[in-house]
C-alpha cells in the first residue's frame, strides 16, 4: 500500500497516517474512501487510543460511518 501510494507513513514511519474520519490517508493526504484504521495503528496520529473504551469509541464511529455507505 505505501508503494503503490494508497497508504502515506505516519511523523513516526511506524504506522500508518489516520484522518480524524478514522480513514487512512494516502500519498497527496487526502483520505480514503474505502480504508479504515481503529485501535493502536491510530495513536500516533490520533493520540492514545490503547485503553479499551477508547477502541470501542473509534469502532463504534467507524460502524455508523460504514452503515450509511452500505
């Protein structure tokens, strides 16, 4: 995905970089319409989402968002 541009690197390079939408970004930073990020992957781009509610707050967003798509 970071070779083909669908998935730019995070500040850290560990990771991927996560829009607020929880979308992951590609190359120009613009956010997919169609790749999503929750839990730990997020954190260095949406600070720490590691406790458990937290994840569940990030899942249950990306489930409303993913509804009216489908």
């Amino acid at each position: 995905m970071l070779a083909d541009g669908l998935a730019a690197p995070d500040r850290t390079g560990k990771s991927l970089r996560i829009a607020p939408c929880l979308s992951v970004m590609d190359n120009a930073h613009d956010p997919q319409n169609n790749l999503f990020a929750i839990g730990a992957m997020t954190a260095s781009c949406l600070g720490d989402v590691i406790g458990a509610g937290s994840v569940a707050k990030q899942a249950e967003e990306l489930a409303a968002k993913l509804a009216k798509i489908f």
